[in-house]
C-alpha cells in the first residue's frame, strides 16, 4: 500500500494555527517490516505526541516478541510446540486466538490459523492487529487524524484534509514495483497480501500445499486485525474465498489474479 494523498499549501477553511504545524513521520523496523506514521500537515495533536509514538513502537516491538515464530524462546513458539499452555501466555495471546476463530469463521476457513504446519500461527492476523493498537494509542492521545502502515497494512482514522472523508491509498502493483494496480478511498483500515515481496509462504488449510489463488488480496474494512486475516484467506482462497468475504458485513475485498484478471466486491471504492 501506498498512501497517494499529498498536503501543500493551506487548504480553504484551515484554521491559521493548524496550518503551521508540520506533518509528522515516524519509521520503526519491526516485526520484520517497517511501521510507518503519518500524522498529516495541520492535524492537531497533543504536545507530547512525540512520547506517544515512542509508547506505541514500544508497544510494538513488546508484541513482535511475543508472537515471532522465528524465535524459539518466544511465547508463542513456546505455545505451537506444546511447551506451554494457554494459561502459560500473555493475556494478549488469547485475544489474538479468539479473533483468529472469529476470521476462521467469517471467511469460511479460508484463514486457519490452526491448520499451518508447526502448530497455530496467527501471523497472518497479529501484524494487522498490532499496528491497529499502535495507531489507537495516538487517537487516544489526541492526535485527531492520522495513518500507520505496517508493511502494506494500512490503519487511518480522522480526515487527512478539510473536506476529505477518506485517505486514498494505492495499492502496489503486483508484477511492476513502481506502479499501482488501483487507488482505493478508505476510511477505516485495508490490508493486501502477495508473494511479490516474500516469495509464495501462504499455505491452502485444506491441502497443507501452497497457495496461488491470486496475484494480490486486499481488503478492506473497519477493524485491521480483521481486513489482515481476510486478506490472507482471499491469498489462499481467490475467488471462492472473495464470495465468502463479500458476505462479512463492512468489508469489502478486490482481487487480481494470477492471470492479471481483476475482480471485487460491491463494497471496494476506487479513487
């Protein structure tokens, strides 16, 4: 994802003080990607935003440790062996399972975390829902509009400019880096999963095989945790799982396929 909204000049209606201030950025490797945050030119803000993105890539980088697969000392990795038990995690483990469940659910088994080899792996869930709580502490802070991407998985809240409902957000291309396939207009969270940045890791639930159903899955919706794990599923799943996905009240998916033939739900709104 690409955030494709520019602020230059003052904007009609934009009160003086608001204009002066600068937009803000902030770029934290973790959870082997980068977390971006943008709060836009004019937005205001508390003074002490700058501690409130430390508390939230603080936030992040806690959560990474708990739920990398790559370390074996990690709870989780503890969890998928049979190490430790449920009771044994932090409480943030079984928020995550039951939203796992939830996505299981809604996207007709499209997204099981359960059915990857090695034990559970919410992976294709917890990015999204991680950087959903990174941007929360922000909007509780009193920041009042702002977008954090973590890797292609995209959170905003507020307005980017006066009059502007929705921030327009590209979506990458999947076979040329530097161009987009679509600019799609959100107001809550979209997320895109694909191999062209990590090869083909997605694995069918059903087969255990790999998948390679689609060229690009994005989704969008409210809640990131929830357009995440049903990004991953329209990966796997491609057109059967877009019809499961186009029933899940305020999500919306768009599909390329492997054929470079694209196709969405209702619910996706192009720029």
């Amino acid at each position: 994802m690409r955030c494709t909204s520019a602020d230059r000049g003052q904007q009609a209606g934009e009160p003086a003080g608001l204009a002066l201030l600068p937009a803000l950025t902030r770029a934290e490797p973790v959870m082997g990607t980068v977390v971006s945050f943008l709060v836009p030119r004019g937005v205001a803000r508390p003074a002490g935003v700058g501690a409130v993105l430390d508390a939230a890539c603080a936030d992040l980088h806690r959560i990474d440790a708990i739920f990398t697969t790559w370390d074996d000392a990690s709870p989780v990795s503890r969890l998928r062996r049979g190490a430790a038990g449920l009771a044994d995690m932090p409480p943030e483990v079984a928020e995550v399972l039951c939203l796992c469940r939830a996505a299981r659910q809604a996207s007709g088994g499209w997204f099981d975390p359960w059915a990857m080899p090695g034990g559970v792996d919410p992976t294709g869930l917890v990015k999204g829902w991680a950087v959903e709580r990174a941007a929360g502490l922000l909007r509780q802070a009193g920041v009042a509009a702002a977008m954090v991407n973590g890797g292609g998985d995209v959170t905003v809240f507020g307005s980017p400019g006066p009059a502007q409902p929705y921030w327009r957000i590209g979506v990458r291309h999947p076979w040329r880096q530097d161009a987009l396939a679509a600019v799609l207009l959100v107001a809550g969270a979209v997320a895109t999963s694909a191999s062209y940045e990590r090869g083909c890791h997605l694995i069918d639930p059903a087969t255990a095989a790999p998948a390679s159903r689609a060229a690009s899955a994005t989704v969008t919706g409210p809640s990131l945790a929830v357009a995440d794990a049903l990004a991953t599923a329209l990966a796997v799943g491609g057109d059967d799982a877009l019809t499961a996905i186009g029933e899940v009240e305020g999500y919306a998916g768009y599909l390329i396929r492997p054929d470079g033939t694209e196709t969405s739900t209702p619910g996706i709104v192009f720029a």
